[in-house]
C-alpha cells in the first residue's frame, strides 16, 4: 500500500466540500489502484486527507491524469498552506482503516528511536491483542511513514468520539501501559487533527 497525507488549511469550506464530491465523480473512476480516502476538516479549520493506492506508481499515474490537475485546480482556490507527504512504509492494526468509524483521531509527529519503534512493531500481534480486550471503541489504525524524513502520520479509527473521550479516561491494563510506554519512548506527537465528521470512502 501507498499513502499520500495532505494537510493545509480550509479557506472555503463549501467549495472544499463540494470539489471531494467532484473528485467522486471526474476523477475516482479513472484512477487505477485507489483504494479509499481519509478526509476531513478540525474545529480550527485545518483539513487532513490520506489517499490510499495500492503502489506509488498508480497514485502517480493518477497524479499525471489531465483530469486530477484540472479537479486539484480547483481545489487549490479552497485550501492554503498545503503540505503534502509521500509514504511507501504503512503499518496497519486491527486490518486498517473502517468505514464504520464516524470519528478519526489523527497524530502526525516524529520518530525519536527507531529502535523502540523496531521492538513494538515486532510485537503487534500482540498489541492488538491487548487493544482489542481494553479499547473495544478501536475500529482500526494506519501508521504511514513519510519518505521524506523521520515523520510519521497515525490514523486511527474509532466507534464514535464519545466512546473514545470515556474509554481513554480509564487506568490501562500492565500489558497495555508496557506498550504505550515503549510508543512514547519511539515517538513524539507534533500535531492532533480531530476529524468529528470524516469522510470516507
């Protein structure tokens, strides 16, 4: 799998809302590889979106597309700041991302120890394991990491945001705690983007 994670900010909502539909309808039925989407807009008016590809050469084939320069044209009268990230290293929980999620909580930080990070992901299976029996509101997780650097973009995927606020408030089991210190030991988080109302697909 390919990622391509876009951040910026939203100058007009409407028109940003109105060009993912355009997207959907000009430009996914050409695109060859696509997989799905992560989109969605914060409080404080920044927007995140994550397109998924099967390979790096299909999203840029897409890119290449008359049809993809013409839609992002538009796109660029509603966004500003825009800062995009290629990422051909994906690490996936509980199967990925889901479309059943009607909250996505988004960290985009940096890796601080390769080494810490190197140990939990050889030990994911059993992460997943302690997650699931501890966050049962953990739909699904992808971790890109960016080729351009030692950035990282996580993704996570949740039942619903109220479920998430009450379920993160309780004391983690030993496992769980042993785990969430080795993440924060190879990891530091930058940036938070809380997409309330996701679009996915």
């Amino acid at each position: 799998m390919f990622i391509q994670v876009i951040t910026g900010k939203v100058v007009d909502e409407e028109g940003f809302r109105r060009q993912g539909d355009l997207w959907e309808t000009n430009v996914r039925p050409g695109a060859t590889g696509y997989l799905g989407n992560t989109v969605g807009v914060t409080d404080d008016g920044r927007f995140f979106a994550a397109a998924r590809f099967d390979s790096n050469e299909a999203a840029r084939l897409n890119s290449d597309r008359p049809e993809q320069s013409a839609w992002w044209g538009g796109m660029e009268k509603c966004v500003t700041d825009v800062d995009f990230h290629d990422c051909n290293k994906i690490t996936t929980l509980f199967g990925g991302g889901s479309d059943d999620a009607t909250f996505v909580q988004v960290m985009r930080g940096h890796i601080t120890d390769r080494s810490s990070l190197e140990q939990l992901e050889a030990r994911s299976t059993e992460l997943e394991a302690a997650l699931h029996a501890f966050r049962p509101d953990l739909l699904g997780e992808v971790i890109a990491y960016h080729d351009d650097g030692d950035g990282y973009t996580d993704i996570v995927y949740f039942t619903s945001e109220a479920e998430a606020r009450a379920n993160e408030q309780h004391e983690p089991p030993g496992d769980v705690q042993q785990f969430m210190e080795l993440l924060m030991n190879a990891v530091a988080i930058d940036e938070y983007f809380d997409l309330r109302n996701p679009d996915l697909r």
